[in-house]
C-alpha cells in the first residue's frame, strides 16, 4: 500500500506577518515619553545642585500624559511577552 495518497490535504495557515506598525508606534511613544521624563529629572536635579534659588513647578497634565505613555507601551510589551509563551 502506498503512503503518497495518505498525506493531508489541508492547507496550512500562513506565517505571521511579523509585529503590527502600531505596535511599533506605541513603542517609540513610550521610549520617547521615558526620554522626555528622564531628561526632565536629570534636568531639574542639575538645577537643584547647582543653585539654591531654583523653585520648580511640577505639570500634572504632562505627568499624566508621558507616564500612561510609559505605563502603555510597557504594559502592550509584556502582554505581546506573555503571548508569545502561550
């Protein structure tokens, strides 16, 4: 008996397509909102060590903003991880 007529005839689904544009583009918003946040403490500490007239006004909107930007592209990272391992 011959095995060539045994074989499955059904279509195998095709490779992933690789990682989605939004995907990188959540991605490049949180790097740059950690950029801008680290910069922004590396900034204010040099003013405080270098004077001792510096006052600071802390923005809430662009805590809000670059840290959910941060918390997202973090929290999308490990999700896609976590995924992958299913």
């Amino acid at each position: 008996m011959s095995s060539d007529g045994a074989r499955d005839k059904t279509p195998k689904p095709p490779p992933a397509a690789g990682t989605p544009i939004w995907v990188w583009v959540v991605y490049a918003f949180g790097i740059l909102a950690a950029a801008i946040f680290v910069f922004s403490i590396l900034f204010t500490a040099g003013a405080y060590l270098s004077d001792e007239d510096v006052t600071s006004h802390v923005s809430t909107p662009a805590i809000v903003l670059w840290g959910g930007l941060m918390t997202l592209a973090g929290g999308l990272w490990i999700w896609r991880r976590r995924q992958g391992r299913r």
